[in-house]
C-alpha cells in the first residue's frame, strides 16, 4: 500500500520534470523523412525545442500533458506496487535480500502492470503532441481525443500499440528498478543503511537508473510512437511493418531517433520521480509505521 501511494507522488514529480523534453523526443520520433532537396522539419533535439517555443511558446512544450498526469499517478503507484508484489512473490520472509536477476524479474512484473494505464494514456499523448506540428487540430484535449478514437475505432482504438508498450516496458522496468537498486547498494557508506541515504545519492541513482531504463526502451519506443500516430490501416502487419519501414528508408539509427532529448529528460526526470518515492515512502512510515 506505502508502495501505491509513494510511487503514484513519483510519478507526479517524473511528469512535470520531464514532459517538456518528452514532447521534443515525440516530435523528433514521428517527423517524416524528407523528400529529396528538403530540409528535414527539425534537424535535431535544440531545433526541434527551439521551434516548439517560439511557434508555440512554453505551452507547446507541455502539449498532451493532462493524459500522462492523470495516467502517471496511478501507473507509477502501480509500477511501484508491482515491483514491490514481485519482490515478496520471491522473499520467503520480508527480510531475504533478493539476488539482481530477482529484483530485474520484479521490476519486469512492475511494466506488465503499467501497460494497461500506459497504452491509452501514451496513445492520446502522441497525438496531442504532434498535432500541433503538423498544423492541424483534430483534437481539443485529451478527453476529446479520447472519445473520437473511441468512436472511430471502439476501444481498439484507444489500445493501439499495447504489444509495442508491453515490448518497451518490460524489459526497461527490470533494468530500472535493478539499477536502482543497485546503486544505491554502491552509494550506502559501510555500516549504514540504505534508508539512510542522502538526497544527492538518491538523485544520482535515480536519474542513471532512468537512463539505464531508456537505454533499453528507445528502439521499441519509436516503434511505438510510430505506430500509435500512423494513420488507420498504414501498418496492417503492426510493428513488423514499422520496423520494416524504418530500416529500409533510414537504417537501423532511425530506431534512436530522440535518442538526445530522452538522455537529457532521463536523468532529471527519474531523479525526481525516485526523491518524491522516497520522500512520500519516508512520510507514510512516519504517520503509518505498523502499515
């Protein structure tokens, strides 16, 4: 339960550290190639913010945000609880000290429970966010976007590019939450506890843990920003067709595409979302220490 909680008010704190530069990384991520003799709409992650704030100003950064604000509380207070349910599915007692590949399985179990609160919520956030750069506003907000995915393709609709997301944040939830773990093994002085860390530690391991975690998710997340943001019926085969795509007309560097923007939004992003876990996690065992 301290887990639900501590990791829904880390999220909240992932979220408004890191949305401006999600949006660059999205943008970046489905700008289509361009045509012989044509400038590319962004030639990088600087052009691509520096466009976005003088078109659009500071808002335009924050495009698509009140999706992932309502999603990420209970996604990431899902994630936490469901590395903290995988954790005690391998303990014997609550105090056995899990191996790295155990805490990896318990992180990988935390992404299976997210996808459900993360597809729809990752699907309307692309959409919003690219809309304005294509200079056309099909969508008013989230929830309009919403009900006309609804309408035009049921809930299918809304899911598109679940398998993608199940692809991306499995893997990169068991690297993240290892990491974490981890390091924060490593930064504890001898004879002290890990609980007991300081606020620079805990930011340095948070925010290499996110990047260790993107390291891994970049390529399946392009394929999925590609694909929940392709017009219907463009892929009918699904990623295999994305991947396809994207090989034969850009090579294999096109599965990092916003590769900089995700680097320079990891660290600071997950850095804040692990402070606020700890310092919610902290304040729920003062106020409830028998919970």
């Amino acid at each position: 339960l301290k887990n639900f909680f501590a990791g829904g008010f880390g999220g909240v704190c992932l979220v408004f550290v890191g949305h401006p530069l999600d949006t660059i990384k999205v943008r970046l991520q489905t700008q289509p190639k361009p045509q012989p003799g044509q400038a590319p709409l962004y030639s990088g992650t600087f052009d691509c913010f520096r466009k976005t704030l003088v078109g659009e100003g500071i808002q335009g950064l924050y495009r698509g945000m009140a999706a992932p604000i309502v999603g990420v509380t209970p996604m990431f207070a899902v994630c936490f609880f469901g590395f903290g349910l995988g954790k005690r599915l391998q303990q014997r007692t609550p105090d056995d000290v899990l191996t790295y590949p155990q805490l990896f399985a318990a992180g990988m179990l935390s992404g299976v429970f997210t996808t459900v609160i993360m597809a729809p919520g990752e699907r309307i956030k692309c959409l919003l966010q690219i809309q304005a750069a294509t200079g056309e506003t099909k969508y008013s907000g989230s929830l309009d976007c919403a009900k006309q995915l609804y309408r035009e393709a049921g809930i299918r609709g809304v899911y598109k590019g679940t398998v993608l997301t199940l692809m991306r944040d499995v893997p990169a939830s068991g690297m993240y939450f290892m990491t974490y773990e981890w390091l924060k093994n490593i930064l504890t002085p001898e004879g002290k506890s890990v609980s007991d860390l300081s606020v620079p530690r805990i930011l340095f391991a948070g925010g290499l843990a996110g990047i260790f975690n993107w390291a891994v998710a970049i390529p399946p997340d392009v394929l999925k920003s590609r694909f929940q943001t392709a017009p219907a019926g463009k892929y009918p085969n699904g990623f295999r067709d994305v991947l396809r795509e994207l090989i034969r007309e850009e090579g294999v560097a096109s599965l990092y595409k916003g590769f900089t923007a995700v680097m320079i939004r990891a660290f600071p992003a997950n850095a804040a979302c692990f402070l606020g876990f700890e310092v919610a996690m902290k304040f729920l065992n003062w106020i409830a220490p028998g919970l």
